[in-house]
C-alpha cells in the first residue's frame, strides 16, 4: 500500500551535512531508498529555519535549503516536484512525489516579498510559526492567549490568494482559533491528539472537530512526546492508539501520516524510525480497521482532499 507523508525534515540535513547524498545517505531517514522501501509516493519535504540561525541569515537558508531540495531530492531519477496538487494522480509506477513546505514564517520577518519568493519556488503548504513568537504569531511553546499578529493577517491573504494550504501545526491554541475563520485551506501536518497525550503541540478534541469542520484534517506525528508525554521512546501500538481516537472523532478519511523523519533523532517509535518502516504501521493498522480505511490513512484521505482543491 502506498503513503503520503506530510513532514519530514530532511533538507535540514543535505543543506548541512558535508558529503550528504539524498540516495542512501544513511544519516538520512527519509533517504530515496528508504522512500523507495516505504512504499512511499508522496514526501513533503519541509524548509525549516532552526531558532539559533541569526535572524540576518535566516533567509539565506531558506534559499539553501530550496537549493538542496533541488540538487539533491529532484536530481534522483523517479523524483518529481508536485507544483499542481493534480500531479499526485499522475506519477507513474517507480515516481515519488516531492511537495515543498514552509515550517514556520520566521524568515520572511515582516517582509512579504520574501514569502512571495518563497512560495514563487513552488511550496505548497506553509505553519505560520514554529514553536515560537514570529511577526506573525505565537507558537506551541508561547503564551496560548495571544493570537495572529497584524502582520499575519496580511501573510494569511496572501496565502489564500495563491490557494497555499496552512498549516496549524506548531501553531498555539489562540493562533489556531484566529486562523480558522480566515483560512482558506487548512491543515495539520503532524499532530497528534491532545486527549491521549497532554502537550501543547497536541490538538484538543474541539480544535481536531473545527480543523475538520473548516475542511482541514490531521495528520499524525511520530515523535514519541508527542504519542507518550515525556517518553523518548515508545511503540507502534501507542501511535495506532491515536488514530484509533482521532478516527473515532472525525472519521478515518480525516486522518493521515506526517511522520517527522530528520526532524527527531534519535528520538523514534520502535520499528518505525525511517521511511522504509512504514509498511510496519500498515500492518499493524489492518489488524484494527478495513482495508478501505487502512488506504484512506496511509495515501487516499490526503488525495481526496486536495482533489477539493483542483
């Protein structure tokens, strides 16, 4: 069974590491071939600025990171950048699909030309923050009070100008309810529920109903704090135990995978820790559920809802 997985942060690392390559590179978790094993289709491959990079060079490394996905993810025959959420549905047998996301706005600063060059470089999905205070909003580890800045609202009219979908993940639970209303395509790329697992960066059961309810869904995290609260490690059986409830709560065709390879090592759920293990929380889902929603979590649920889109 093929997958759609909606996070990893595997640019992080060819843009830094010396002598990286996107094929078998094994400090790379979601390397081609482990894409390859996974039975991966589609992989979106997240831009995201570290907190310590100095805010004169945060840009920069965006662009380097743009300069990575294209020298080393496309240059792998079989590769191919969806730039038109169509494409998906067009890749041939042995292709895998790469989509760009932006984690975070923190830097574009209070610049919307440079977000404009952003998305120019064909990101599709784009957080309004990172787990901190930008000039757009507040993030997952910030006061949950305060909202979408000035600034962000004027980022949000952009992205729905150009039909971008927002991400809510990392997002604190004020930003989340001022974005609703004024989003026009919403999603979250890796969440897990916040009733299994109380933590901030966890949706609540009444924003996992409005983000479905706006026409968004969620997808699931693998990050062990995120599944366990304070575990480092933990077990498949603990991540279907999310699904199980967020299915429940909003129906498995709302559910999916954002699995967060490259972006929480060496934290990892046992028999899951790269992209080629996912054949493993396959298995273990079609031990709970049917055929039909074992296909909706792992590739159909997310083609579904971009087809809203086309």
């Amino acid at each position: 069974m093929k997958v759609i997985d909606l996070h990893c942060d595997a640019l992080t690392k060819l843009a830094r590491f010396e002598n990286a390559n996107f094929r078998n590179d094994s400090r790379i978790y979601s390397n081609y071939e482990r894409l390859k094993g996974g039975n991966v289709k589609v992989q979106v491959f997240a831009i995201f600025i570290h907190p310590s990079i100095p805010k004169e060079q945060k840009f920069k490394e965006v662009l380097r990171q743009i300069q990575a996905f294209h020298k080393f993810v496309l240059s792998e025959p079989g590769m191919v950048h969806i730039k038109d959420w169509n494409q998906i549905d067009e890749l041939e047998d042995g292709q895998i699909g790469a989509v760009l996301s932006l984690e975070g706005c923190d830097a574009i600063d209070d610049d919307i030309e440079k977000l404009k060059v952003i998305l120019d470089a064909g990101v599709k999905i784009v957080g309004l923050t990172w787990n901190y205070e930008n000039k757009v909003g507040y993030g997952a580890s910030e006061d949950s009070t305060k909202g979408i800045k000035p600034f962000g609202k004027k980022v949000i009219e952009l992205l729905n100008e150009r039909d971008i979908i927002i991400d809510v993940a990392h997002l604190n639970e004020r930003g989340f309810y001022d974005l609703i209303p004024l989003a026009k395509k919403v999603i979250a790329s890796h969440c897990n529920s916040r009733t299994l697992c109380d933590h901030p960066r966890n949706l609540t059961d009444e924003q996992v109903k409005m983000l479905v309810e706006k026409g968004g869904r969620i997808h699931v995290v693998f990050y062990p704090p995120l599944i366990e609260k304070e575990k480092e490690t933990t077990t498949i059986e603990k991540l279907v135990e999310h699904i199980k409830y967020l299915s429940h709560l909003v129906g498995a065709e709302n559910v999916g995978f954002g699995s967060d390879f490259d972006g929480m090592d060496p934290l990892s759920v046992h028999h899951l820790s790269n992209a080629s293990e996912f054949p493993n929380i396959i298995d273990r889902l079609r031990k709970e559920f049917t055929k039909e929603e074992v296909k909706l979590f792992s590739e159909a649920g997310f083609v579904n809802y971009v087809k809203q889109f086309a």
